[in-house]
C-alpha cells in the first residue's frame, strides 16, 4: 500500500514536473516572438536597407517618378543613400537619392529575410547623421555639374546655392562647364521636389 502511494505522489510530482516545464517553456517562446515583434517594429526603411546593401549587391531601387535603378548603395546618411548606378554602363555615374524618393525597394525572398537583420549604422558615425542639405551643399562647393531628377522631369545645371529646403540651379547643357554665357535659365528647387542627383 505505501509502495502504490508513493508510486501515486511520484507521478502527481511527475507530472507537475512536467506541466511546469511546458509552461515555462512556452514562456520563453512567447516571450522570444514578442521581442522579435518589438525589434521588427523599431526596424525603418534605411535600417533594412542597410542591411541588403551591406552584402555589396546591387539593389534595385523603384522611385516615386516610376522609374527603376539598380544601385551599389556605398554610404547612407540621415534622410539620404548614394552610390554607383549597376547599370553596366562603362562611365561610372554616382547617384543621390532622398528617402522621401524611394517607393520601394526590389527584393527576392532570400534578400527580403537579409534585410530584417536591420544592421542599424551606430549613430556615432559621422555620415549617419550628415542631412541632404550638407551633401548638395558639398556638390555646390565643388561646382560639379549634376543631372538633376525632378518629379516634373530632369534638369542638366550646376548647383549655385543650397538653402533650408531647396537649391537653386544653374541650368546648362551637360557638355559645357557653369559659366555665365552658357547657363540658360535657373530653377529655384524644393528638396521635396528632388528624386535623384546624377553625378
């Protein structure tokens, strides 16, 4: 009789034993998909998308303007990315793109799962926190002439000025250096206007 009581407390015990264990483990996976719920939905547009570039692929790029580029994205900074247009083309052309541009970004499934590592640029780095403003106004300086993607249509010129919230352009034909005798006309140039900068 003891021997079946004992026998009984040990598989009561047993089984709590048991029970606690599934509990505490369904716990943790509970626990895990909420933390990979809060992580994925810290997770923006630049963050994934430096994480698909970081492999050093092309990544295609579908713009608000309904175009499409593939590029080699090399630095991201904080409201924009630049890099070298994959467009086989033997003159390498660099572009800047605003995110306020980007419609999406093309991937496969392979590079979809890439892109939610989210490998996040540590905000210490300089470039990471470099605005719009400060990349055209680098351009301005250098006086290097740009093609410059509108969402209303392209413009050939040389920047002459960046502002708070837009550029002016001096309008010429790509061939010819900015001069006074050859720019045709100037456009005052909202950044939110801007699609792309040709280099």
């Amino acid at each position: 009789m003891t021997d079946r009581r004992a026998t009984r407390w040990t598989n009561l015990f047993d089984d709590l034993a048991a029970q606690l264990e599934h509990d505490l483990i369904a716990d943790d996976v509970a626990l895990q998909s909420e933390e990979e719920r809060l992580r994925l939905g810290r997770l923006s547009v630049r963050d994934r998308l430096a994480a698909v570039a970081a492999s050093g692929a092309p990544v295609t790029i579908a713009l608000i303007d309904s175009r499409s580029v593939a590029v080699r994205v090399a630095t991201m900074g904080r409201d924009w990315f630049a890099g070298d247009l994959a467009n086989g083309a033997s003159r390498r052309s660099q572009v800047v793109i605003p995110f306020s541009a980007l419609a999406a970004i093309e991937l496969d499934a392979a590079a979809v799962d890439g892109s939610l590592d989210g490998r996040e640029e540590s905000a210490e780095q300089l470039t990471a926190r470099l605005g719009l403003s400060f990349v055209l106004r680098d351009l301005c300086r250098r006086r290097v002439a740009v093609l410059v993607v509108l969402r209303g249509g392209d413009a050939h010129g040389t920047i002459d000025r960046v502002g708070r919230d837009h550029f002016d352009l001096a309008m010429h034909d790509s061939d010819a250096p900015r001069r006074r005798d050859v720019v045709s006309g100037f456009r005052v140039v909202p950044f939110a206007e801007l699609v792309m900068l040709r280099v």
